[in-house]
C-alpha cells in the first residue's frame, strides 16, 4: 500500500483477524482503536476505518472494563503486540531519509539540554550531548559549520538556520552539562554567522552565503512556521550571548535584526512567534544567575534545582567551579573575577544588566530571587 502511514496505521478487522479474541478487544481498548477509525481530522478521506495507535487506557482500565485479571491482559496485549510487528514487518518499508542535518539536530539537542534541567533525567543530557559531540566532530571544520552528513560524507556549507539553531543549542547545552567547550563555540559560530549573512545596511539575516551562483537573490526569511526562521534564532542567540559576554556587538547586531522586521512584528506577530520570544527578552531585563561552587556538591546542585524549577526564560545560568571557568567567564565579564563563595558554601550571585544583588548560600533565597 502506498497511502499516507500505510505501515503504521490499523483497521480493527486486521487486528481481530491476527489477534482473536478476547485479546483483539483487550488491545483495542488499550490502544483507542475503532471500528470507523480514530483520526477525528481527516480532510481528504485517507485515514477512513484506520486508527493510528496511541495509549488510550491503562491495564488497569482494560482488566476494569473487561473483568479479567490484570497480569492476564497484560500478557495478552504484550503478545498482541507482537503479532502486529511481525505483520506489519511484511509491508512495504517508507523510504528512508537517512540525511543528519545540522539544523535539526540544533533543535533537537535544544529540546534534550532544556529537558535534561527541567526533569533532572540524565538520559536527556547524554542525549544531546552525543548529538552536539557528533556535529562538532564532524560537520564544523576550521571554523566552517556544514550543513549535512550522510555516507561517512559532511558536505554543503551551513545555511542561517545551521548556524543559528546549532549555536543556540550549544547555549543550551552549555547550561545543561557546564562545559565551557560549548560555549565558546557559540560565540565562534554567532560571529561566523555575522561574517557570512549579516545585512549590515538594512539589519536581520540571509539565509545563504553571498556568491551562490545558482541562487538568483539572497531571501531574508522571517516566518515561523514548522521550525523557527533563522532570524528569530539569530536574534534570540545574540541576545543571549550580550548578556552572558557584554559584548556590546552582539546587542547592537541583535537590536538591528528586530528593528529590521519591526513591520512584520507590528502587523502579524502571530507568524513571528520566535521573534517575539526574541523581542520579549530583548525588552525585559534579562537575569544573570552566576554560581560559584564545587561542582556535584549539595549545595550547588540544590541551587541548580532552584534555578530550573522555574519557567524563567529571560534568565542566562554560569557556573563558576575552578580557576579554568573563572578566568574564561571573567575575560567576558569582568565582575566574574571577584566572585568567590561565601563561607566555604556554594553561592549564588543574582545580576539584572551586570548589576549585581548581594550574594546568597540559601537556595530557597535563590528561588525566590528567580521566581520574580
């Protein structure tokens, strides 16, 4: 078959013919399967009578509605299951797109790093950080980010977008595993991104390098739509980048790329929302939260869970764990210098525009400061 998600999708009949009874009904009721099919948006009638599993109802659930004993439905189910992955091995395989692009692999390393602080689950750090090691060693070659890899081969020069979702992820990175790699490779990458899309008349970005012979004009693409545009990205990674390195440069390049796309922000911010996120945090004032303390220690790791267990976007986190970190984070902002802890503890300095409150040991102190 060759219709939309031929290989995935389910008409119950199928189900009861491979399964029988009563486990047919016990998976079906699991796995929100119907006789008229699930999908409740279906403009052009492909998914008629077939239902796309999802876990509709517990064991539990299932042995509650059908009054069969919990260990039995699961086990039915489990060799349900089976039957169907062996069918369903015997169909026709989609093609396989087997290309590993940059840019998707920033958003993706993004979504691992942000999830790795919120939920504490390692998994998710190691994730992105197998991603983002995978890009730097084999897509970023003296200093040039390439957009994709596949056969042992990274070709084609970076676009905006590679530039930007990857620079960003490794901001995130960064304040997921603390490694100083990845955050000098972000202000090598933002910079590179200047050099080679910045319309420095008019403001905002290309999306490709000058000299592209085959390309007739060189777009500035603004739409957020299924991924952010690389100039929503661009802004935001610059904005970030001002506050963690005062670099002034940054800012300015940042503030020209929203004023460049200030009518589009006016007249349909809902197809800017990337951007608007951007002009947000452009328009607050943007916390610094510098930590100074032992890594892995009780302390820190107690004001690590303060700082994460707050939706607080407009907020850029520093650890300062050694005199490597110090002097690399002090080169960018000098006041990191003279940052030490207080009384032996881990400590939290709290800044809004490199101006700085009085240092806290108190993790609940650092909550409170963070939840403002």
């Amino acid at each position: 078959p060759d219709e939309e998600g031929a290989f995935f999708i389910w008409k119950q009949s199928e189900i009861e013919e491979l399964v029988g009874q009563p486990a047919a009904d016990w998976f079906c009721y699991r796995w929100g399967v119907e006789e008229d099919g699930n999908v409740r948006q279906d403009p052009h009638g492909e998914f008629t009578g077939k239902n796309i599993l999802y876990e509709s109802r517990s064991i539990e659930d299932v042995a509650r509605r059908f009054d069969a004993e919990p260990d039995a439905v699961r086990a039915a189910i489990q060799q349900a299951a089976a039957a169907l992955l062996a069918a369903r091995e015997q169909r026709p395989r989609p093609h396989l797109d087997d290309k590993i692009l940059t840019a998707w692999n920033g958003l993706m390393i993004s979504a691992f790093a942000k999830g790795a602080q919120v939920l504490g689950d390692e998994r998710y750090r190691a994730a992105a950080v197998r991603a983002a090691e995978f890009v730097l060693s084999k897509m970023y070659r003296d200093g040039v980010l390439l957009r994709r890899f596949r056969d042992g081969e990274a070709a084609i020069p970076g676009f905006l977008d590679d530039y930007a979702f990857f620079a960003l992820a490794l901001l995130d990175l960064y304040e997921a595993a603390f490694d100083l790699r990845y955050l000098e490779t972000a202000v090598e990458l933002a910079r590179s991104m200047r050099a080679l899309f910045e319309d420095e008349e008019n403001g905002g970005y290309y999306s490709t390098v000058p000299g592209e012979g085959h390309l007739v004009l060189r777009l500035k693409d603004d739409y957020d739509g299924a991924e952010p545009s690389g100039n929503s990205a661009a802004a935001l990674l610059l904005l970030r980048l001002a506050q963690i390195t005062g670099d002034g440069a940054f800012q300015n390049a940042a503030n020209r790329t929203l004023e460049a796309f200030a009518p589009r922000l006016n007249s349909a911010p809902i197809a800017v929302p990337q951007m608007m996120v951007a002009l947000d945090f452009a328009t607050s004032k943007p916390r610094q939260v510098i930590l100074v303390g032992e890594r892995g220690s009780d302390g820190l790791d107690a004001m690590l869970r303060a700082v994460r267990s707050r939706f607080a976007p407009n907020t850029i986190t520093l650890l300062v764990d050694g005199p490597e970190a110090r002097e690399k984070l002090a080169a960018w902002n000098p006041p990191i210098e003279g940052m030490t802890m207080v009384e032996g503890k881990a400590t939290a300095y709290v800044c809004e525009d490199f101006a700085c409150q009085l240092p806290s040991t108190r993790a609940e102190d650092l909550l409170s400061i963070s939840n403002r």
